[in-house]
C-alpha cells in the first residue's frame, strides 16, 4: 500500500474542467507565446491537483495520456489516470508545486524538464508523506490552439522506504 501512495502521491505531480470557466482559463491566446500558455497550463492543472478537483484534472490531459509513475507499470488512458487521481484525492488532502527549469516548444508538441515538491496528508487523519523530485512532461497543442498533457514522468529524490 505505501508504494501505491507513493506513486500516487508522485502521480499527482505530477499531475479536468467540464466547466467553460476552468476550460477557458487553459486556453491558449492567438496573441500568447506558447511556453507563456504552458505556464498557464500548468496552474490549472496544479490548481486540480490542489484542489483535488478530477473533473479539472481530467479536462487538462487527452486522451491518449500516458503517466510513468516510479516502481509501477505505465497508466494509461484518461479514464484510467482520473480513476486513479479520484482515489487519491479521495483519501489525501495534496499541496504540490513544480519548478520548471526548461520548456522547448517544437510545432503542436512541446516539452518541459523540473522538479516537484508534494506532501499527502491523510484524510483520515496523521503526518503528511512528503516527497520530491524530478518531472518530464509532454503537452501536445489542439486544433483550437489549446494545449494539454500527453505523457507524464516523475521520479523521486528520496530512497525507497
């Protein structure tokens, strides 16, 4: 159970919206620069992840989305990664923040290198789980201009319990 938690806990750093109000604020600008949009992002996908918001989260990945989580096999597909996060959600209370240290953008796919911090308080109660690490993230830019994540891969720093 505790590498599920730890996994899921990097999981979420890793980290959608059915709402048009949290759609809209992901959105890219015709004016924006995309790396600026990426960053825009990745508020809203944060803002998901902290708010333990799945709908949110699920909105901000495609379909096709591809999360490598430490020690455990691929989880792929968004019904499957938001399955996953609701459960985490469910059972922890997640502060989560990223630093990204570089961001290429190529055409309609872009990539960004970081480090993450996260700690998962129990909701039932005790000490938070804290980690942190480093991320790989690939975002592939829609018909509409708009940009979500498509592949997700984290590692933590620390050893293995």
């Amino acid at each position: 159970m505790s590498r599920y938690i730890t996994g899921a806990v990097a999981a979420i750093a890793a980290a959608g919206c059915l709402l048009s109000g949290c759609a809209a604020q992901a959105r890219h600008l015709p004016s924006e620069a995309p790396d600026a949009a990426i960053a825009r992002f990745n508020e809203q996908y944060l803002k998901a992840i902290n708010e333990s918001n799945a709908e949110l989260f699920a909105h901000l990945t495609d379909d096709g989305h591809i999360m490598i989580a430490p020690n455990r096999p691929p989880t792929q597909g968004k019904a499957a990664i938001t399955a996953a996060m609701g459960s985490v959600f469910s059972s922890f209370r997640i502060e989560e923040a990223w630093m990204p240290i570089e961001t290429v953008v190529s055409g309609d796919l872009a990539y960004q290198r970081g480090t993450f911090t996260v700690a998962a308080t129990p909701k039932a109660g005790g000490e938070p789980r804290r980690t942190h690490g480093n991320f790989l993230r690939i975002y592939r830019r829609q018909p509409d201009g708009s940009w979500l994540m498509t592949r997700d891969m984290f590692s933590s720093d620390q050893p293995q319990p």
